[in-house]
C-alpha cells in the first residue's frame, strides 16, 4: 500500500485502508472465482480517467490480489471492451478471454479502426451505433460528441427508400453473421446524401451486435458520373458530326446538280428566246426558229441525262450492308431533328412495334431517308395556323417479312396533283426547295429492295410508308 506511506495517514484513514483493502481482496476473489476466471482487474474511474485499482491473478492455485493504479492501457487489457462497458453499463461476457493471442488480435483490430482507411462503426439491432472511428464521422460529418451522446443512430442515417435493403441485410446478418457489401446512401447531418458501400459482421456468438465497415463512394460515383457524361457528350459529337455530314453531302449533291442543271437550263432559255424573236421578225425565220427549238430539245434531254447520272450514282454505289435495327435509326433520327421539331411547336408521337426483325442496309443512307421524311412533315406542319401540329411514326412488320415505317403528318397534305409528282426530281412547292429529296429517298429504297409510296391522311395530312425486306439469313 504505497500510498497509504507516502500520505502518512491517520490511524482513521489507515483502519478504513485496511477495511477497503480486505474488502476489495474479498471482492476479487469472489469476482473471479464466479467467473471461473485467470486475471481479473478492478478498474474505477477517478475524475476523467479510468485507473486499476486491484489486480487479482490465480496461478497454481493460490490467489493474489495486488492493489495498483496505474493508467489503463491498452497492453492491459482489451481497450475496447472497457469502453463498451463504460458506454452500455451491461456485463459482456467473452468466452475467449483466455486466449493468449486475444490481446494482440485487439490491438491488430484497433490499428485497423484507428488507421481511419475505411468508416468502421459498432451496430446493435436496438438501432444504436456505439462506437465509431474517425473515417466514419467524416463520411456522416457528425462529431464524437454527436456519437457519444448517442445521438447516432444507424436507421435515422438511413433514407427510406434503402431501408429495404437494410432489413434484408439485416436478415442476412441474422442468419449467417455477415452481411455482403452493397451500395446505399446516408444522410449527412447537414441533410445532403453521401453514396457508400457498406459490409457487416456481428460480433462472435452475438448476432444483434456487430461491426459495419463503411466507404465512401462519392468520389468513385463522380468519376463515374463524369465517364458517362463524356461518353454521352462523345455520342452527341458524333451524332452532331454525322448530321452535318449528311447535311453537307446533300448541300454538295444540291450544288453540283444545281451547276450541272443551271448550264443546260441557261441555253434553254437563251434558245427559247431565240426561237421567240425570229418567230416575231417580219417575215419570221422558221429556218432559224427550227435551229433554235432543236437546241432546246437538246439541252432539255442533256438535264435528264445529267438527273439519270446523278440517281444512277446513288443506285450504283454498292450501299453498305450494316445489320440496322429499325427503331434505333428512327429515334436517333428524331434526336438529330429535336431542334426543327421543338422550334415548330410539332408533337411527335413514336408507335415502334417490338421484335421487329433486323434489316440490312446503309444507316447513313437511310437514315437519310428519314431525316428528309420528318423534315417534310415538319416544314409542312409549320403551315398549319389552326389545330394541332402531330407526326407520328409507326413501325411493324412488312409482308412477307421485313420492317413498315409510316410518318404521318397533321399538315396540309398533298393535292392529288401532287400525289402524282411528288417523287419527280425538281419538283417542288417551295420557294427554296430543289425537289430532289423524295426523288433520291425513293432511289434509296428501292436500292435497298424496298418500296416508298405517299397516300393521303385521314382526317387530313399527308401519310408516307416505305418497306424494308429483312436481313436475308433471318428472313422468314
Ligand atoms: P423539297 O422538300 O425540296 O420540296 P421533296 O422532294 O422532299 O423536295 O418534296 C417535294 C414536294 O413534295 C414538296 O415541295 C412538297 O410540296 C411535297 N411534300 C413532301 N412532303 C410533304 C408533306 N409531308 N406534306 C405535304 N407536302 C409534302
């Protein structure tokens, strides 16, 4: 009793010393005698600290009880349970105490919670969260003080719609004592939302109680937001970049038809006027006026010969042969004219029939096709001033086999003059049209061994249908 000399105490103090030294030896002994113990340790707490006050240890069969009161520390005994006796006030029973390495496997434990790597938090079924290391906090951005409270509970942190899979890991937890990792939120203490990964493991014998090992996925999620946000950003360049490639090579197609139709056109009209003036000259010249018509015969065969070239080249060069799932080129297509559509006040209404089969063919080519037909409608539907400006486009399956796509149109419709012309090159009803977009949409087609064909729509409306046969080896 070291400190019994040092204070030299009174003989009052040195009787209640004597007293509460007999008293704790009989306490120890009884202690560890009940729990059929090696070592048993009285630790009391004194102002904040916790301190050794009595060690009993029994060897040989006799019992010593030694009185000390060093610190507690963690080579002394198993920090961690203290802590948890301290904070739950309930007796924990351990059945391997005796176990030599127990110790060190605690110490290797505490490394792993302190180095704060992961979020590691201690759970019981009755909602509480009992310790926590660091990282966890962190994660939750709650305080220790928040923890020791006993604010934290691990069901509050969670947002209802994870709560499923909550109780089913919890089930998991019941029956096999661990818990597979899988993703969930919490709630911060600020309110926002933190995306984790979390795996569980109960305590030993113990299946209400256990750890949770928690990590947070925020920067792995943002990676991944910003993956699928340069892929969706690439998707859209290429789509932008076929667009105007398919815009270009239809302005290009225009000019060079324009220049090579202008020239022949231009001496048509030079001759016309020829022909006009020795036909008014006193007397007329027939002679002259003969000349001059059968120049215009001439050049008005040469700008058909030059329309047959141009739909020659179009049917010649060999389409590719891409395996095409039709509704996919139809929505990309709406996609690329989302701008037309939205500027025009048009609804478009999709019907895509399912198990279509898949066709063969030149995407560019027709998507082409396509991209002309909504145009249509849409230039067409921007006329209508009263009632509602719809296209539909509706796909199913062709006869015998093959793909039907129909666009359906609200707008003013075709005259039954126009039914007849509609798919003659140069003909057009605008004033910056060039006429050639049906007549070359037909040609793809029927390179492609299908048929386009325009019909009037009920009530009103204009209804343009093309064919498609199917991918010969899945043909029916
Ligand atoms: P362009 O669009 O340059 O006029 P097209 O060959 O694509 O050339 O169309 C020819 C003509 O067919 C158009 O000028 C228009 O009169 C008529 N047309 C095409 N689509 C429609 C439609 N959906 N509704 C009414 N008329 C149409």
């Amino acid at each position: 009793m070291t400190d019994a000399r040092i204070r030299r105490p009174s003989l009052i103090n040195l009787r209640r010393e004597i007293i509460e030294g007999k008293l704790i030896d009989t306490l120890m002994r009884t202690a560890i005698e009940y729990a059929d113990a090696a070592r048993g340790l009285l630790i009391l707490a004194r102002n904040d600290e916790y301190r050794v006050e009595a060690e009993v240890t029994t060897s040989d069969d006799t019992v010593t009880v030694g009185q000390r009161q060093p610190s507690v520390t963690a080579a002394g005994l198993p920090e961690s349970i203290l802590r948890y006796v301290m904070r739950t006030k309930e007796s924990v029973l351990l059945h391997d105490v005796a176990d030599g390495n127990l110790q060190e496997r605690e110490a290797r434990i505490r490394r792993l919670v302190d180095s704060n790597i992961i979020g590691i938090f201690v759970w019981d079924l009755d909602d509480r969260i009992s310790d926590a290391n660091e990282a966890f906090l962190r994660i939750v951005g709650y305080s220790r003080e928040d923890l020791v409270s006993g604010r934290l509970r691990w069901r509050d942190l969670t947002p209802t719609e994870w709560r499923d899979a909550d109780d089913r890991r919890v089930a998991e937890l019941e029956a096999t004592g661990t818990a597979q990792p899988y993703e969930k939120e919490y709630f911060l203490k600020s309110g926002a939302r933190v995306p984790v990964l979390v795996g569980a493991a109960t305590f030993g014998g113990r299946h209400d109680q256990g750890m949770a090992f928690v990590v947070d996925l925020t920067e792995r999620k943002r990676a991944e937001e910003e993956i699928r946000e340069s892929e969706r950003r690439y998707n859209e360049v290429q789509m932008e970049l076929a667009h105007v490639n398919r815009v270009t090579t239809m302005g290009e197609l225009s000019a060079s038809i324009a220049h090579e139709v202008m020239q022949p056109i231009a001496a048509t009209v030079n001759n016309a006027k020829a022909a006009l003036n020795w036909l008014n000259a006193q007397p007329p010249n027939l002679e002259e006026a003969r000349e001059a018509l059968g120049e215009i015969v001439k050049e008005g065969n040469r700008t058909t010969d030059v329309i047959g070239r141009i739909r020659a080249l179009i049917k010649k060069a060999p389409p590719r042969k891409d395996a095409l799932e039709i509704n996919g080129a139809i929505l990309e297509c709406i996609a690329l004219t989302r701008g037309e559509i939205v500027k025009n006040g048009v609804s478009v209404q999709t019907q895509l029939a399912e198990g279509l089969p898949l066709i063969q063919g030149d995407r560019v080519q027709l998507q082409q096709v396509i991209l002309n037909l909504i145009i249509n409608a849409v230039e067409a539907l921007s006329s209508v001033r009263e009632g509602a400006r719809e296209l539909v486009i509706t796909t199913g399956k062709g006869k015998p086999d093959g793909v039907l796509v129909v666009v359906r149109d609200s707008g003013p419709g075709l005259s039954s003059a126009g039914l007849d012309r509609i798919f003659e090159a140069f003909y057009t009803t605008k004033p910056g049209g060039l006429g050639m977009g049906l007549s070359i949409c037909r040609t793809i087609i029927e390179a492609h061994g299908g048929r386009l064909w325009a019909t009037a729509a009920q009530p009103q409306g204009a209804t343009f249908q093309f064919t498609l046969p199917a991918q010969s080896n899945q043909a029916a």
